[in-house]
C-alpha cells in the first residue's frame, strides 16, 4: 500500500490532472493506493470568503458561488468524456445546491461560528476528489472508489481520534477487496457527533499521513510544486536546492520554523508508524525528491537548511519545540535548522551577518536563531545561505536594462530561466535591479523578480528626461552594469557618465557607436580610463563572433586590409527572398519585412544604406581605421526619386518598377550572378586617408561567400596581413540570439 497526496496547485488545471493520472496509474500497477487530494488552488480561500460575505447578508456571496461553480464545470468540460461529463456536472451542480443552502443558512444566522466556517471549506476537497475519481477511473484504467474523509478521520476535541480512524480505514479497505486506487479528501474530517470539521490549512499534508499510518503504508507521497524541502525558500534566494535526507525531527522542525512545504503534523503519524515520507514536485515526477526516514543517511548530518518567520510566532509553536529567548516581537527570526549541527556553526552565522544588524546569534536544541529587522531579512537569509550552502561565495552583478522591447524581453527570460545554471556556471548571481522602457522605469535595489516586470512597469516612474538613468547614478550600486537594448544615440552620449559613477555597459545599440570618430574614441578611452567594460559584440551580427575576431587581430598586431560584409538584414531578406516573376513582388516583400519589424519606421533607411552604414563604422573602428561616416560612399539600392517622396508613393513607384527588377533578375539567372549590398573598407595608398569605404550593390558568382547567403544571414569577410581571408557566416537577427549574445557579454565582464 502506497499513499500519494495532491495539493490544490497538483488538481487545479487539465495539465495538472493529467500528470496526476499517469503518476497514480504507474503506481498502481505495482501495490494498492490511496489518493488524498486538496480543494483545487484557490478554492478554499473562496469558500472563507463567501462564509463572511453570506454571514454579512453581502450580496455578491451568490455571484462568488456562480464564479467557483464555473470553474469546476470547466475543469470537468476539460479532462472528462461525454458520458462521464454529464455525470460529473450533475454531482458538481447538486453540490453547489447545498453550498448555496448552507450559505444561505448562515445568512439567516447573521453570523458564522467556527463549526459553520469549517463545514463550509469541506466543499472544495469533496468537489475536486470526484472529478479526480472520475478521470482515474477513465484515464488511469484502473478501479477506483471514491471515499468519504468525514465517515473516516476522527477527531476528538483538538486531536485526531487514531484508535478510531485506523478502524474506520481498515474496515473501508476491507470492504473492497479488489479496489486498486482509493479517493479520499485531505484536510476534513469530523467530530465526535459526526459534524465536519477540518484539520487546519495545510491539513491535506496530515490527512496523507493518517491515512499511511491507518493502512500500514509502505510510503506516504506528497505531491506538490516544488522539488521538495529545499536549503531555504525558492522565492527568496534563487540558489537554494533540495535537501535529499532529513530525519523526521529535521523535517518537523524545517516546517514548524516556516518551510511552508510541509504541515508540520504530518511528521507524527508516519513517525510512529516508521513510514518514510517523499516530498515530490509532480510537475518534475522523475526528480529525486526529499525523503524524510528515521536514520538519514550520514551525509544529512550538518546545516540543513534555512527559514524565516516573524519573531512573534516563536511563542505559538508546540511546547516540545526548543526555541530561545525573542528581543524584539517585531523582528523576524531566521533558523538554521541542522542535525548534529558543527561546534563553530554560530560563529559561521555571525561572520555571514556582520554587515547586517541583528541581535546576538543564540543556539536553541539542535538549531541556531539570529533576529534580525524584517527589512533585513532577505539579505540576512542570502548571506546566511552563501555562508552554509553555497560552495564558492557569488558575485551579485546589478544589472540596470534600458529597453524593454524584444531584446529586453528575451534577456530578463534568460536570467529567468537560467538563473542557477549561470551561477553554478560563472559564479555570479545576476541581479535585476531596474528596467526601464521608453516611458516607465521600476527600480530596486534588493532586486526585481523577472515575472513581475510586466506587473510593475505601467505602473512605475516616469522616464522621460533620462530619469531612469539619474536614479541610477543615485544609488551608486558595486558591481553594476547598464544594458542598453534600445535604438537611441542620446543614451550612447551618456555612457561616459556611467564611467565615471562606476558602472559597466553592455550594448546592442549601434546607433551608440555610429558617431563621429571622437566621441566613440573618447566612449572607448573612459571605460579604460575608469578600469570598467564597454561591451557591444551585438551591435554587429548579433550572436556572431565578428568583432571579437577583428579586435583579436588588432591586439595581436596583425593588420588588417580589407573588410568586406554583407550585413543588412532587410536587404539580404528581401533579395534573397525575390526571384523574379517566380515570387512575390520587391514592393510586398518589403512591407511584409515592415509589417513584422524586421524594417525601420521607414524602410527606405535600411535600402539607402543607413544601416549598413552603422554596421560599417564599428567594424572599421574595431579594425583600427578612424573612419566616419561622410567619408563612406554609399550607392543606394534604388534611384533617388524613391527618397524624395511620401511613404505610400514610394510603393506605389516600387511596384511599378515591378517589371525592371524582374528584367534584371532574369539577366543575373542567365549569367549565374547574384547582386548583394555589399559594405567594405580597403586599405588604399592612392587616398589621403589610406583606406576606401563604400556600401553599394555587387555582383557576385558562386566563388564568394556572398552568393550563398539566405534569409537574414550576415557574411563578414576579413582579410589580414600574413593569412587566409576570415569568413564568417550566420543568422544575422533575431531577439533571442541577440539576449544570447548580452547575456555573453554581461558574463564575460
């Protein structure tokens, strides 16, 4: 026998069922199973609500009942077949009468005693147990018996009545013999006069337990969205993992002290019995786990783990529990739960701490406690984490992301995603400390959660004027890089200033750095000048190691000729895209490149050659040519009539200049030629300066490079002194890649 038990988040989606179902059908086919099951997420907090509301005779208790029946029809609707569905919403719907006459029972009263407000959260378990039932019924194939927790679990005043529980599980089992799985609610119960009670929130947690102790399980399974007891909570420290092994009293304590993952009476039952507890993640079913036994293995031995609770909470818990002296009710107590904690654990705890204020650390039992101001408290746990469950101290960076389009988008889901892997990986814990975009900004020192950017940002502080960047400069953070992922040469004017206030910068804004010759040498020389990095690899082929290359021979003092690129997206898109009479025409491909942001505003930009132009002005700077912008030659792809009008007539010229690039495409098929808009510089003598630039249309043949490019592909060709040409070839765009290649560049600081 097996008891696995599913919290509300586990039961409250067709995904979660459905992972719910394969999870209790694999068990099943090796040994008989309980399921204990909760409200589905949110429920019971519904249910509280509409007690006061029909206790106040508020009238909005109704519709709060219409809006918790909704749901569960849908949840039905979605995960049942058509016979089982009819069924199921006549159950639902003969249960939602009674919550309706029990509401309205209590309205008559005028107010709700502490047995009605427990009779009226029963409803959410027996709800969503019988949609479970169901589905493993049709879905598990296996056999299945609904059972009811208020016919079983005893209570006796406070305390749960086991002499007479166990009776009551025995005799349910044994009055079906052939029953694979079982069904029963988590959380109620009922007393002595047979009234439904519950077993306090959290409770689904020690209805499993019961129900384990009861059935003599081999294991009792707790299914919940999380890996399992973790070294502290996941939402305030990033890097906190799964603790494998703890004993039971370790457990009990992690939960009494604030793990919410556990309900702390849920240890005691399969303590008695010698049942090991698991703490799953049904959302990750094949990861490890915590397993909680009697005799952890030795490498359980040690620190623990870390939580928090307010200090006032100290004197509400169990009277067994060890637990010392408060100072202040207002502070928040943070515990290092271990077993057989190490002799110089306290003086581990205050060097961890000693930038922050706390009173005296003081050892309690097997566990060290430490008060510090609530304000405090999340960097009083990070501190506490590094020094005790961390293996190598990390680096915070604070990063500061102006521009919130695609790129930023990508970024912060980066960091999102892949927080821990980069920290394991790098040793630097990335810290979003502000975002702006181009007319709001949020900004926290201590950190932004990526998921709730989206949240805060409409809502945060106006930025025009630089204002995202003065509160940058206020704060005056270590370790802080600027991410510039907009299109605005203004900000580029401002990275000296964050030079000078100690910040790095990390840039895909070529606007930036397509400025005159002094400004962009006076850019590179305050970033040295102030020992600070200017990143910018992005600015040019987005995630290809173009200008990397170039610096690389640069440094190395080998010289380079000549640099040959075909480098704007939209161009290369819409040639490559075009063959004549065989495809669309130029003027559609063009506003389809438009119309999915692939252009500028004006696409004539990009075909007048402006974004080569940028392209070509960093390449040369990095190559070690002072080139500026009036001394490149640029050919537009069309004639100068197609500039000097409104947008709409210009495509209307466009295509009717349809048949002429049909004309020509057919002559490039019959000399096997492409053309391709080519950026270059060469190294010439015969020149003043002593190099050439141009960005005009060539043709090539199948023996350059450029003749094979596709789609968005960028080619860059680099010619040195002493060595074969450099061709480097790739996806020249897209939002992901170029969040790659800064996220590189933040890490490579």
């Amino acid at each position: 026998m097996k008891v696995l038990k599913f919290g509300g988040t586990s039961v409250a989606t067709p995904e979660a069922i459905g992972r719910l179902v394969r999870i209790v059908s694999s068990a099943a086919k090796q040994e008989k199973i309980i399921v204990v099951c909760s409200a589905i997420s949110k429920c019971t907090d519904a249910l509280i609500k509409i007690g006061h509301k029909a206790a106040s005779s508020d009238s909005s208790a109704g519709a709060d009942i219409e809006t918790l029946k909704c749901r569960h029809h849908a949840l039905i609707e979605s995960v049942l077949n058509d016979r089982n569905k009819v069924e199921a919403l006549s159950e639902c719907d003969a249960e939602f009468e009674r919550l309706s006459a029990f509401a309205q029972s209590i309205s008559a009263e005028g107010t709700i005693s502490e047995t009605s407000l427990d009779q009226i959260q029963t409803f959410g378990e027996l709800l969503s147990t019988r949609i479970i039932a169901r589905c493993l019924s049709e879905e598990g194939g296996v056999s299945v018996q609904w059972i009811d927790s208020r016919q079983i679990v005893r209570k006796s005043g406070q305390d749960v009545d086991f002499e007479a529980t166990n009776a009551n599980i025995a005799q349910v089992l044994a009055a079906h013999p052939d029953t694979e799985v079982f069904v029963a609610q988590g959380f109620i119960a009922s007393n002595k006069n047979g009234a439904p009670v519950t077993l306090g929130r959290g409770g689904s947690d020690f209805s499993a337990s019961i129900y384990a102790a009861g059935s003599c399980a081999r294991v009792v399974e707790i299914w919940t969205d999380v890996p399992g007891i973790m070294t502290s909570d996941p939402k305030k420290i990033p890097f906190a993992t799964t603790i494998p092994y703890l004993s039971y009293a370790s457990a009990r304590a992690m939960a009494e002290f604030g793990a919410k993952v556990l309900y702390p009476p849920t240890v005691e039952p399969a303590r008695k019995a010698g049942i090991p507890i698991c703490i799953l993640n049904s959302f990750e079913p094949d990861a490890q786990g915590s397993l909680i036994i009697a005799n952890p293995p030795h490498c359980a031995e040690g620190p623990l783990g870390l939580t928090s609770l307010p200090s006032s909470e100290l004197g509400r818990l169990p009277a067994d529990m060890i637990v010392p002296k408060v100072q202040n009710c207002s502070s928040e107590m943070i515990v290092l739960v271990g077993n057989s904690l190490p002799d110089n654990a306290s003086a581990r705890a205050e060097k961890a701490l000693q930038r922050i204020a706390h009173s005296p650390v003081q050892t309690a039992g097997d566990n060290v406690f430490v008060e510090v101001d609530p304000e405090s408290s999340r960097d009083a746990l990070m501190s506490m984490h590094r020094e005790f469950f961390e293996f190598k101290p990390l680096e915070v960076v604070h990063l500061f992301i102006a521009g919130y389009g695609a790129v930023g988008h990508a970024l912060t889901a980066l960091i999102r995603d892949h927080v821990k892997e980069i920290a394991g990986r790098s040793g630097k814990f990335l810290r979003i400390a502000g975002v702006s975009n181009s007319s709001r900004f949020v900004i926290n020192a201590a950190g932004i959660r990526p998921a709730d950017i989206d949240t805060l940002l409409p809502y945060g502080q106006e930025a025009s004027g630089g204002a995202f960047f003065d509160a940058i400069g206020q704060m005056a953070l270590r370790n802080a890089v600027v991410v510039d992922c907009t299109d605005s040469e203004s900000i580029g004017a401002r990275y000296e200033e964050f030079f000078r206030r100690g910040m790095s910068v990390v840039s895909c804004n070529r606007r930036a750095f397509a400025v005159p010759y002094a400004r962009y040498s006076a850019m590179k020389a305050a970033a040295a000048d102030y020992g600070l990095s200017l990143k910018y690899d992005t600015t040019v082929g987005t995630s290809l190691p173009v200008l990397e290359s170039i610096a690389g021979n640069a440094f190395s003092g080998e010289r380079t000729l000549a640099i040959e690129a075909v480098v704007s997206c939209t161009l290369n898109n819409i040639i490559t895209s075009y063959d004549g009479a065989n495809t669309e025409s130029i003027a559609t491909l063009l506003r389809r490149a438009q119309d999915i942001g692939l252009t500028e505003k004006d696409p004539r930009s990009d075909l007048g050659g402006k974004d080569a132009l940028r392209k070509l002005l960093i390449l040369a700077r990095e190559a070690g040519f002072p080139l500026e912008a009036d001394e490149v030659e640029i050919t537009p792809m069309l004639e100068k009539e197609f500039f000097d009008c409104g947008i709409d007539e210009f495509y209307q010229k466009l295509s009717a200049w349809e048949p002429r690039f049909i004309e020509r495409e057919n002559e490039l098929d019959n000399m096997g030629m492409r053309q391709r808009f080519v950026a270059s510089i060469r190294r010439d003598a015969t020149v003043p300066k002593g190099y050439k630039a141009q960005i005009k249309m060539e043709l090539v043949g199948m023996e350059s490079p450029f003749f094979w490019i596709s789609g968005t592909e960028n080619v860059v060709i680099i010619r040195n002194e002493g060595s074969a040409p450099l061709v480097i070839k790739g996806p020249g765009e897209g939002s992901l890649m170029a969040a790659s290649s800064v996220l590189n560049n933040i890490l490579s600081l």
